[in-house]
C-alpha cells in the first residue's frame, strides 16, 4: 500500500525522503530511544497528504459507487474486526480520486 501512495502523486516520495532525514538529522526517529519510528513518520506524512487532498484514502475507496466488486476489490480481509481492504489498481484510484477532487498542485517539494 505504502508503494501505491509513493506513486500516486509525485510529490509524495521527495516529501517522504525529506521528512524521514529531517527526523534523522534531529535524533527524533529512533524508537528504543522513545521517539516514533521511521514509518510511523511517513503514516503521518500519508495522513496530512489525505487530509489535504492530495492522496486519497484507498481503504475508502473500496465504498465508492464507481468500484467494480468483481473485478477490483479482494475477499475481505479483517484484522481485528476492522476490514483491510483498500484498492489496488492505481489508475482506478487515481480516477476515482481526481473525478471526486480536483488536482491539488498548492504543495511544492
């Protein structure tokens, strides 16, 4: 999934990289020390990008009218009672969230 996000918007990866060096650099992403971890700082880059409307939530996707059930969507999937499935064709997801939203191009890396 993190993959699907990184090449849903070209923007995505450089934010990313700059991120995870920035948190390097200032001895803030190192767990056994009591800070997050790696990834959780690139989970909240994803979260701040949905938030914005840049990327879209692919697990929401699922739901949308336009997802053809018996083509793009998997067995369902649960971990602990919450379902995990999210769409996994790019271009479908990229469709659906452009139609949906117009091209966010405020945000320069």
């Amino acid at each position: 999934m993190l993959k699907l996000y990184s090449n849903f918007d070209d923007r995505v990866r450089p934010l990313v990289y700059a991120v995870k060096y920035w948190t390097k650099r200032r001895h803030i992403s190192d767990p056994p020390s009591g800070s997050l971890s790696s990834y959780s700082h690139v989970i909240m880059v994803i979260h701040y990008l949905q938030h914005i409307h840049i990327l879209p939530s692919l697990q929401d996707l699922i739901h949308h009218e336009n997802v053809d059930h018996t083509k793009h969507v998997p067995k369902p999937h649960y971990y602990n009672a919450y379902d995990c499935r999210f769409v996994g064709d790019l271009e479908l997801a990229r469709s659906i969230f452009y139609a949906d939203h117009a091209k966010n191009e405020t945000l320069t890396v």
